[in-house]
C-alpha cells in the first residue's frame, strides 16, 4: 500500500487498526527483529518481549489498541496456509456421499407410522468441519492411549453415523432405526450422541447444549492432571469440541474459558460452527457473533483464528489495497450475511457490492453465479486444514476456530439460512433431486420418486472407501469409538475401615468428619490411595478435609510460587503440579465437570480414577443436576457428597442453604445410588460395597450420593450382630425397644436417628411405649428395590411373587410405623405404598431458615418430641391408647412453642 493512500480505518479497542505506513523499510525492520526472536529463541521468548513492549508502550503512554477483535476476514493468510496433504477430489466425493446419507437417514426417520425426528441443518452446515477432522487430525485407540478426545456438536450426530455406515460401522439396518432404540433393538440408534445408549460408539454426551463445551474444558485438564500425577501418558490427546455459535449463549459455553487458558491448556481446541443461526432465527441479526466472540475468548486468553471466507474470495481479498472490501464485510451485519445465502448472485451483486464503485469494479469480471458461489470458510478444505494444523501448533493456549458456515449448505433453496431449517426434516422428491444433482449422487429419478429414498454406498473397494480406511488406519482406528480397556483394582480389606468401625468414643464428630476418616485411610492404601481424586468448589476446609493440605496437594501446574500466609501451620495450604487434590474455585459447574471427566477415565485413557466430590448439598443436585444427568449418560463413576445436608441440622445459614431435598431430586437420576448415613460404621460398608460396585469385577456404571451432615454427635461402634445387607439394601433394625408394652417402629435416616432413640427412650419411659429404631440408610434404594420387584411380578405372573426388601423387612414389625428425617416428607414417603400396616411420615417440608437446630426442628415437628406425638398419634388412632394422651403430650413438651425447645449442639462445620 502506497504512503498516505486513503483507505477506511477499523476501530479497535477505540483505535484505528488500518493506519498509512510512512516508513515500510522501519516497519520491515521491527518486524524482521520479531521473525528473528521467534526462529532464534522460540516462540515463548517472542511472546515475552512483545509482552515486554506492550508493557513499555503504556508506561510511555503510548496508545495501543487491546486487539480484541480483528477484521471480518481469514486469521491465516493465503500465504501462510500450508500445503494440503490430501487428494481433495475424493474428499469431496467421500464428503458428498455422507451429506447425503445423513439427510436420507432423517428424512426416512419421518416416514409415515414412525416420525421420530431429527435434524438436518447443522451437520449441513459443519460437514466438511468434521470430513477435515476424520481424514487428517483425529487420534483413535489402536495405539493403545485414549487418543483424541471429541465432543461432537448434538445435533450433528446424522453426519457421523452416515460417515460410520460409509466405514461398515454400521448397516443400512441401523440407519434406518435411528431414534427407535427400543422398538428396532438391538439395531436402534440414539438421536444425540448418548454413551449410555450406545457405550460402545460414543464417548461424551453434548446435549444439553453448553455442557459439551464445559466437559471439554475439563477434559483437557485432567489429561493434563493425570499426566502429571504419572497415572497416564495423555501427552498425545488432543481434546476437539464442535459447538453452534447460538450454543454460546449458554451461561456453561463460555463461563470456565478462563481455566482453560490459565493453566495453558494448548491441547484443547474449540471449533464453533457460526453458521450465524440459532434453533429459530438469527443469532446476532444486528451484529456480529464471530466479532463478538471473538473479543471474548481473546480476553479470556485463548488462541483465535478466524475462517471466514472460502478461497474464492482470495482474489478479491487481494485487490483490495484500499481495504473498502475489509470495511465493507466488516460493517455488514450477520443478518444482511443470512439473507445473501439464500439470494441470487445478482441480489448480492447489488446490495453488497452496488453501494460503491471500487466494489462493483472489482467484480464486474465476475458472473452472477460465480458471485453467488462466493463462499464461506467453514466448507473449504484447504482453509480447514490450515486452521486446524494452526491450532496444533500453538503453544501455551487453548484455540478456538470460529468457522462461518451456512446452516443447510447443499440443502438446497427450501432449506440453506432460512429461519425453519432446524425444525425441517424431510425432504420433498424436487428438494431430493436438486441435492442429489449438487452432490453428483449416481441415484436416479425414479429411485426418487418411489417410496423411502435410497442411502448411496459407492462399494467396499472403492477409491473413496479405500481412502477413508487409510486415513483412519493411519490416525490410529476409527473415531467415535469407546474401549473400556480398565482392569479391576485391587481393593482394600476391612482394615482400611476398621477406625470407623470402632466408632467415636466419647467424641462428638460430624458424619462429614466419619467420611474424612475413612477417606483418609483408603488414601494410605497402597493399590488405589493414588487413584482417589478429591473434588471440592473452595470448600475443603468447611468440610474438615484441609488435613490433606500437606500430604496430597492442590493441583497447580505451575506449582506454589509465593509463600503460603499459614507456612508455619500443620495444615497449612500447599499446591504442587503432582498435587492430588483440585481446588476449582467457587464453581459447582467446574467441580462437576472435573468429577465427570475423573470418574470417566476408566474409558477414556483405560485408568480408573477414583473422583470424592464433596460440596454443599444445596448447591449439586440442584443447582448442577444437569451435569449429574451427564455423568450419567457418559458412564462416569465415583462419589459425591453433600455436606452440610438437611434442612435444619445446617444452623445460621438460612433459607438457599437449608437442603431438605436433594436426596429427592438424586431418585430422579436412574445412575445414582444414594445414602443417607447415620453412623461412620454405616458409611464404611457403603463406600466398601461402592468401591466394588464401581472398581471391582463387573464393574457397574453408577455412582454414588451420600448426605453427610455437620451435626457433632456421638457414633456407636459396629454392633456385633450388624445387619450388613440392611444396611446395603437400605434398612436395618438398629436397636431394639426394651421397655414398654405397646408396640410401634421408629424408622430414621441420617441425623434423625439420634433423634428417634431419643423418642424411643421418652415413649417407653413416660407412654410404656416400647418402640424399635431402625436406620434407614437408603430410603431411595428401598424405592428401586420395590419397583423392581414390582416389575417383575407384572411381567411374570406365571412366578411366584417376589416380596419388595422393605415389606419383608417390617412385616413382622408389630405397631404403627412412623418415619422421620431432616428432608421433606416426600423423601420417607417414597416407601409408603409397600409397607406393611399404617405408616405416616414427619419432615421438614417448606423453606429452611435460620435458627438454632432444636427451634428449626421443633418448627417442622420432627424433634424427638414430636416424633412421640406422633408414634401417640398413630396408636390412638388404633386405638392402643386414648386420645386424651396426645393433649397431654403437646402441653407436657410445650410443643406449640418454637422457643420452648432446647436448642441443641451449636457449630460443628465439618
């Protein structure tokens, strides 16, 4: 460009960014001395003195611009793409005959009696996004690693199993039982990518949409965790997450950006398909969703390039000395961009180049058509290559690919960037031609025009089918794929539990604390002390676990490089690159998706990880049950504790502290298998019977919730006669009434069960009541049980019925049966319907608050007292006593007086 010539500037960052060069020899040489550092020194030192200068620049207040976005065109400029090492021509046919498959596939999904859906658009759009990924950059397994990890875009899904059915990964059969997983089994096919549906084909769930984007950010950490703890070598994974630029709306899409370029994650890669459209209209209409992402993932540090335009556009990019075409394509908002996919070469001759006479000179020579073929970045090849070898270069940060699209490419009219084309799925004959002329499908009309349209196979021997093998054979086997390669560890004796067994003594501890014991003691052994990932959103020392602070470590990549304010403590907190523990920060959304990527790994790199989340039980189900719902779909295993569980046993915190119901929304999730533990003894059988449910042999794909709480309280030693299936199962009579001579049971769960042996003392001192306790460790696990069995009687009426375990269990218990916990009554209630006799429940339904734990108890009447009144209640009714008693009792206790209660232990965090 000649000095002083006039051309538009770009502002940036409030600065023009296109500004005359007076001096190109002076500019020629800063930038030769930069080439210079980075071939001499590499790229970090190049890195550090550009830094350096930026530095200088504003200590000498000299303005330069933040750069958080550049111009509307390519990242990569022509010259610096590199060469394209595949045959592009049977890429393409390859490409073309998946595009048609995946769209055949849904559109015969909607034949009439079936219509199960699907979608066609999206793939359309990141078809060749994909094609460039399979043929030249995604790692498989055959070499024994985990290989390349990706989260494929959900509703993309129809073009990888049109490219499987291509590979004979799956048949004609399959295809057309996709969505119909139960009534074509075992051919049916999942609508989404869904590992639990088809453990075999996919690894990671995508849908909900922002969740593949958050997984694959912590995917790319814990192979890097796991590296670094010396528990895998990931060093050659590479993590790809295929997003939709309307995806990015979700709060998960961008919310943990910045982990990934804090700890360098250069193994990751972001490619966002911005075919710049969401589910029904435009993502950004009046903006510029590339633009704005643009600056956003820059000023979270992550690597950017951008993939605009299609090589059709270099010519013109190259005449355009005065930047009016940069200006133009700068200035033009998404919307405009949107209408001119689905115009005429002559309406976008007008209206984009017709508004000034450099543009319209520059393309006089063209003709409409050639006009109209002018082309996004995102279907080119060679410029998908360029991206994606730019991305696995770079180093010291996370990459992501914006790549402009149009959503429905080769479609055709009905369907390429209208607003409907995500709900469209089915093609008419004329919509089947116009594709298949496009893609130069050998099918012919009356194969059309006639019934279900055919899928296109050009044979096994083929060039195309050939070419494809190859180039998987050569990245290491076939992708998606998912090996569970895992061996059974060796798991602990009963040693490792024996200090929970023997109870507390005299102690008072949290059931939070009975879990850290035994954790502590699991972490010592041997075969998988090192296996165990402890998990906690900034919250260890509330949950007593900063005891590990010196011995396992905060994972920190870079290590400690400052002096701890509480060196001179015994806990005093450590980090280390090799460190066990990973402190995400005060991020439930972050800590789950580190517990799904650990307890996942068993598939993933073949290396059981042991994950113990531990957080507030407010904050998992509830506020992150999405991913729970994820965890499960992806297999994951491991447990999860909500600490600080119940509504009233939490004091001080109030009403979003105050869970009464987690336990509740962990039965909805068919994966979890919860508990609700008294005692330590109690949870040591648990997390023995869970570690070899999980780790053992036959391995189940389930993970466990346990509610702990941080109540102090005196646990028992085991008793000798321990009832060990109950306790598993879900029930178990822990002691039995001695005194009185009016039969009933007492049945609690957690930290009720202090409560209810309080009761039981009460009614059989003061009511001759004699009343048995039984702990209900699982009320959840009672519910599965009986629905189950249920199942079975309704399928096999020929059999002798089975009994559910809860009905055998109480089916000789004489008396009422009252329940009691610290959750809401829907909780206990969920046994109500097998047990035998009457049976009425007390729980803390209704907000929580803050108050002393006797006043919140005696608020929702469960306090020991009004368990009596209730165990009196049930047996006037039976009439085992009269009525009169119960008057007695409200007045005795002063139970109608929140303030009349004792106020019970105070404290106790862990």
């Amino acid at each position: 460009m000649a000095p002083g010539s006039d051309r538009n500037p770009i502002i940036i960052g409030g600065l023009p960014s296109q500004v005359p060069d007076f001096d190109p020899e002076e500019t020629q040489e800063w930038l030769d001395s930069l080439d210079a550092a980075v071939d001499e020194r590499g790229r970090e030192r190049a890195r550090y003195l550009m830094l350096r200068l930026i530095e200088r620049a504003r200590e000498k207040r000299v303005a330069v611009p933040e750069m958080r976005s550049t111009d509307y065109v390519n990242t990569i400029a022509t010259k610096d793409e590199p060469f394209f090492p595949g045959n592009e021509e049977i890429e393409r046919k390859i490409l073309n005959a998946t595009r048609w498959n995946a769209a055949v596939m849904v559109s015969r999904a909607q034949r009439p009696g079936i219509g199960v859906g699907g979608h066609i658009a999206t793939f359309a759009s990141s078809a060749s996004l994909y094609d460039v990924g399979f043929n030249h950059f995604f790692r498989g397994k055959d070499e024994g690693d985990g290989g390349d990890q990706i989260f494929f875009q959900g509703h993309a899904s129809p073009g990888v199993y049109a490219r499987a059915f291509l590979l004979d990964r799956l048949s004609e059969q399959q295809l057309d039982a996709f969505r119909q997983e139960k009534s074509k089994a075992p051919y049916g096919l999942s609508s989404y990518p869904h590992p639990r549906l088809m453990p075999d084909f996919w690894e990671f769930p995508t849908v909900s949409m922002g969740l593949g984007p958050l997984g694959a950010i912590y995917q790319a950490r814990m192979n890097r965790y796991m590296e670094a703890r010396g528990i895998a070598d990931t060093s050659k994974s590479h993590v790809w997450a295929y997003l939709g630029d309307g995806e990015m709306d979700e709060p998960e899409s961008l919310g943990q950006l910045s982990i990934a370029a804090r700890e360098g994650l250069d193994n990751l890669t972001f490619v966002v398909n911005c075919n710049l459209q969401r589910l029904d209209g435009p993502v950004r209409g009046n903006g510029k969703i590339m633009q704005e992402l643009e600056s956003q993932f820059r000023g979270a540090g992550w690597n950017v390039i951008k993939l605009v335009w299609d090589r059709s556009w270099d010519p013109l990019l190259a005449q355009d000395r005065d930047g009016i075409l940069v200006n133009k394509l700068n200035s033009t908002p998404d919307g405009q961009f949107q209408t001119y996919a689905t115009e005429t070469g002559a309406y976008i001759r007008e209206h984009f180049f017709g508004d000034d006479q450099r543009l319209r000179k520059m393309v006089e020579g063209m003709s409409d058509d050639q006009i109209l073929h002018l082309g996004r970045g995102g279907h080119d090849h060679k410029k998908i290559y360029a991206a994606y070898a730019a991305a696995k270069a770079h180093k010291g940060q996370p990459t992501v690919i914006l790549a402009q699209t149009v959503k429905g490419w080769t479609l055709g009219p009905n369907f390429e960037g209208r607003n409907a084309t995500h709900q469209m799925k089915k093609l008419t004959v004329d919509d089947l031609k116009r594709f298949r002329d496009r893609l130069h499908i050998p099918i012919a009309d009356k194969e059309l025009e006639s019934g279900l349209p055919p899928y296109y196979h050009p044979g096994r021997d083929s060039e195309e089918i050939q070419y494809m093998h190859d180039r998987r054979n050569s990245l290491g086997g076939y992708v998606p794929t998912r090996v569970v390669r895992a061996k059974p560890l060796a798991l602990p004796d009963d040693k490792a539990y024996a200090t929970a067994k023997k109870g507390s003594g005299q102690q008072s501890i949290a059931t939070t604390m009975a879990f850290v014991r035994i954790l502590k003691d699991l972490m010592r052994d041997k075969e998988i002390g090192k296996r165990f990932v402890l998990i906690a959103p900034d919250e260890y020392r509330t949950f007593g676990m900063d005891a590990f602070f010196p011995s396992a470590k905060i994972y920190n990549p870079l290590g400690q490089q400052y002096e701890a304010v509480d060196r001179e403590l015994l806990l005093a907190y450590k980090e280390s690159p090799t460190g066990q523990m990973l402190h995400d920060g005060i991020s439930e959304a972050g800590c789950t998706a580190s517990l799904i990527a650990a307890g996942s790994a068993y598939a993933t790199h073949g290396e059981p990880l042991i994950p113990v989340y531990v957080f507030y039980s407010m904050f998992g189900f509830q506020r992150t049950g999405d991913q729970f719902w994820q965890m499960a779909d992806q297999l994951s295993r491991g447990f999860v504790l909500g600490a600080t569980a119940g509504r009233t046993t939490l004091t001080g915190e109030g009403l979003q502290h105050a869970d009464g119901h987690s336990q509740l929304l962990a039965s909805t999730n068919p994966a979890v298998v919860s508990y609700d533990p008294a005692y330590g003894f109690e949870m040591a059988h648990i997390m023995k019977d869970g570690l070899r449910r999980m780790y053992g042999e036959n391995a189940e794909d389930v993970f466990y919730y346990l509610t702990v709480y941080n109540e102090p309280i005196q646990h028992p030693a085991e008793p000798a006669d321990v009832d060990v299936e109950g306790i598993l199962k879900g029930l178990y009579r822990f002691r039995t009434g001695e005194q009185g001579a009016i039969p009933a049971q007492i049945l609690a769960s957690g930290v009720a069960v202090p409560w209810a042996l309080e009761a039981q003392r009460i009614l059989a001192e003061e009511w001759n009541v004699k009343a048995d306790v039984w702990s209900a460790t699982s009320w959840n696990e009672l519910r599965k049980d009986a629905i189950e069995v249920e199942e079975h009687n309704l399928l096999h009426p020929e059999e002798e019925l089975r009994v559910p375990y809860v009905t055998s269990k109480l089916q000789g218990a004489e008396g009422p049966k009252v329940a009691v916990s610290d959750w809401m009554r829907a909780v206990p209630d969920q046994i109500s319907r097998w047990v035998p006799g009457t049976y009425t429940s007390l729980g803390a339904d209704g907000f929580g608050f803050a108050d002393t734990r006797g006043a919140a108890r005696r608020f929702f009447h469960i306090d020991p007292q009004s368990i009596v009144l209730s165990v009196l209640t049930e047996l006037a009714k039976e009439g085992k006593i009269d009525r009169s008693a119960l008057k007695q009792a409200i007045d005795r206790y002063q139970l109608l007086d929140v303030a009349a209660a004792d106020p019970g232990a105070a404290g106790g965090d862990a």
